[in-house]
C-alpha cells in the first residue's frame, strides 16, 4: 500500500514504515499527547496524537484516524500510522557554505 | 601557468585510464622517478576520461615513440621526454584540443575522422601544432554558434511563455507590476548580510532573516519575497524596469515565468531570474513558486534549486515538498499526496 503524505500548508506528515510505535515509545523522547505547530499568522496545525522526538526529526503517533486542524485550512484526517513530520522546504533558506 | 621552463629539463607525462586514473603532466629537473614519487616536480593533472581516446591517439602518432625514460607509479605509466618549448605547446594544445573535440563530435566516427585527418597533416612537431591549432579554432567556433543557438533558444521559450502566462500572473498578483524594491547598498558580505538582516527582519522570524540573507548575499542578485505584498531585495545599483516579455529586470537580470498551475487549492508561477543579453539567456540565477494559496488568501515564494529551470512547476512543488532530488528524480517510490 502506498505511503500517505499529508500537507496541509507549510505542514507535511509523512508516513515512515521503518519504525514502528513499541519502539519510538522505547527508544524515542515523549513529548507530547498533541502536536501544535504556530504558524507565523498566528494560528497553528494541531493535531491529538502522541508526539515523540527521535534522532532530529519529530514522530507523531496516529493510533485512531485523527484530523489535523489549521484556523485557515481545511482539515485533514490523517489515517492510523507512524507520521514524520516535515516542513516545506527553500532552497533559499539552504545551510550557507563559507566561501572557499 | 606558473611553471619555470628555464630551470627544467624533462616533461614527464603520466598516462591514466578513463574513470581510473587522471593523466599527470609535470616538469621535472630529472628524467628519473624519484622527483614524481616525492612531488618535487611542478605539474597538473586532467581527467583521463575527458582526454584520453584524443590524447592518446595523437601523441602517439606523433611523439610517444621517443621518451628518454618510461616507470610506472601510481597506476599510470609515466613517458618522460627531454624538454623544448614546441613539444611543452603541444601537450598543451592537444589537452584543450582532446577536450573540446569531445564536445564538437557526438560519434566517435567523427572524433577518429578529425584524428586521422589531424595524423596524415602532421609531418613534424611544429606543423603538427599549427595542424591542431587550425582545428581547435575551427571547433571552438562551431561549439560557439551550438551553445548561444542554446541560449537563444533558452530565451525563446521563456519569453514565449512569459507572454502567454503574464495576464494570469497580473490577475492573480496585481501588485507585481508595482513591486517595493530595498536596496542594499554594501558589497562587502558582511555587510551586506547585516543590512539585509536588518530589511528581512520587518518580515521574517530572525533565524529565516539570517537564512536569506547568507544566500542573498552570496551573489550580486535580486531576489524576490511575498509577505502581505510582493518586494524585492536589490543591489544598489540594480534598477527595477517593466516591460516586453519578461515580467520585470534588474539591469541585466530577466525575471521570466516558465509556468503556471492552477488547482483548487492554489495557483503557482514559476519564476526565473535569469542574466539576459542580446536575447541570449547566459545564466540562470535563480527558480522560484510564486504562488497564492487559496484556502488562506496568502501569497507565498519559495525558491527551488536552479537545477530544476527546465523542469515543471509540479516538479518544482514536488521539490519544495521533499519528493524529488534537486535534479527532479523521485527520492519517495509510491507515496498518495493529500493537499489542502
């Protein structure tokens, strides 16, 4: 079955198959059980699932279909699954490399 | 090149093999190996892939049977011969001539006809230069016409779709035909950085205000931004014009649209800055999404890597997104978007 991705925004969920919740819950920092990102006009994405940080990159955990919410946005409901999230990306926002 | 001929006596060639190991050209006081091995000697080396079928057919036409000194070390096989300046020329020439036939020639039929017709001209060394030197300006001439008919061509398909696209663009961004334009007059960087930080920061979060004004600042280019409104971040002495098929220029750099979506969600333009002259397009500054994100009522631009300039603005989007690769290939196999 394919992956789901979500975006919604700026906002991105990206479904992963290579860990699955046992360990995230092990090995993963709990954060917390809902994940709210500001946007920069005030609102934010908010969504109830167990947030976890593992590694640098956050995990959110969707045991029962849930719905990502945005003030502006409509909403999204997000399917059980283990969820990465990410952001869109700038090239211009890149890491700067010193001159040579 | 800086190398001393006065003081040198033998020119010792190392031959590599294509993706293996690059060719080693080098002066050296001695025939022997002993100043290669302790890196005594005062050389350059060139990619054998690029060189190597050219190189090696031709010098061995003409020279590879007299070498003073023949070793192998560090997997090529090095010839050495007694130095004089038509044989130093020569290694020269043939390099750049190996190089750019490569780029003339699209079969190797073509690159071994030039080669035989070069071989069957040349009776000694310095007929056999002015031989090269006749093809080389001939090549460097055809290559020429090649890539500004490419740059022409480049042109042709922006401005064209800058005009078919420019009215939407108008409709949905009004005030793009009226942009404010900062000007930031330092062009040392830091400088630069800091007064760029300083314009960004009415806009920006101080971390992103840094971000953009590290890239910004790297080059001598006009970006563009949208926040409430859309403006532009300049050089000092880079004028803001309208007109014609581009959507408006700093100078000699052309922004152009190179495409356009529109969905129920958004609308996004691809917006290319490109450096323009005599309707040739030399260089691609930088790519960007202008777009309009219906369900907010937000503007937005996001840059993308120049490397995707001939791709699709769904490509584009799909970059922004982490889907593809800074050339446009797939980094996620089967994946369903769900976008609002």
């Amino acid at each position: 079955m394919p992956r789901k991705i979500y975006r919604q925004g700026d906002v991105l969920l990206e479904q992963v198959n290579w860990i699955d919740s046992e360990y995230l819950k092990k090995y993963g920092e709990f954060i917390s059980n809902r994940l709210e990102i500001p946007s920069e006009n005030g609102y934010s994405h908010r969504i109830d699932a167990e947030t976890y940080r593992y590694g640098s990159s956050t995990y959110i955990v969707v045991e029962k279909p849930a719905t990502l919410k945005h003030h502006q946005h409509p909403e999204i409901l997000i399917e059980p699954g283990i969820y990465r999230l990410r952001f869109i990306r700038d090239w211009l926002l890149r890491e700067s490399r010193p001159f040579d | 090149m800086d190398l001393e001929p006065k003081h040198v006596k033998y020119i010792h060639i190392g031959f590599g093999k294509p993706y293996i190991r690059s060719y080693h050209i080098a002066l050296c006081p001695k025939p022997t190996s002993i100043y290669i091995r302790r890196s005594l000697c005062k050389g350059y080396s060139v990619e054998a892939s690029s060189i190597s079928h050219v190189f090696d057919k031709v010098f061995r036409g003409v020279v590879y049977s007299t070498p003073v000194n023949i070793y192998r070390y560090s997997y090529r096989i090095y010839h050495v011969y007694i130095y004089s300046d038509s044989l130093w020329r020569f290694i020269d020439i043939l390099i750049d001539f190996s190089y750019k036939l490569n780029r003339y020639c699209r079969s190797y039929r073509c690159i071994d006809h030039i080669v035989s017709n070069v071989l069957n001209r040349c009776s000694d060394l310095d007929i056999c230069i002015d031989v090269v030197s006749e093809w080389l300006s001939y090549i460097e001439g055809v290559v020429r016409r090649r890539i500004d008919s490419g740059r022409k061509a480049l042109y042709k398909r922006f401005a064209k779709k800058t005009t078919m696209f420019i009215d939407k663009l108008y409709s949905v961004f009004p005030d793009i035909r009226n942009i404010a334009v900062f000007k930031v007059d330092s062009i040392f960087y830091s400088s630069c950085v800091e007064e760029s930080i300083n314009i960004l920061r009415k806009f920006y979060r101080d971390d992103q205000s840094h971000r953009y004004a590290e890239n910004i600042c790297r080059g001598y280019i006009a970006y563009l931004f949208a926040r409430d409104s859309i403006f532009a971040i300049a050089p000092n002495n880079l004028e803001l014009e309208y007109g014609g098929n581009y959507v408006m220029r700093f100078k000699d750099q052309y922004i152009f649209i190179d495409g356009y979506r529109d969905t129920e969600i958004y609308t996004v333009f691809k917006l290319i800055n490109t450096n323009t002259a005599s309707d040739m397009v030399n260089r691609i500054y930088w790519v960007s999404i202008l777009g309009y994100d219906k369900y907010t009522n937000q503007i937005f631009i996001h840059y993308v890597p120049p490397t995707l300039a001939l791709h699709s603005v769904e490509t584009c989007r799909e970059w922004l997104m982490g889907l593809v690769d800074s050339y446009g290939f797939k980094t996620i196999d089967g994946y369903s978007l769900v976008e609002v």
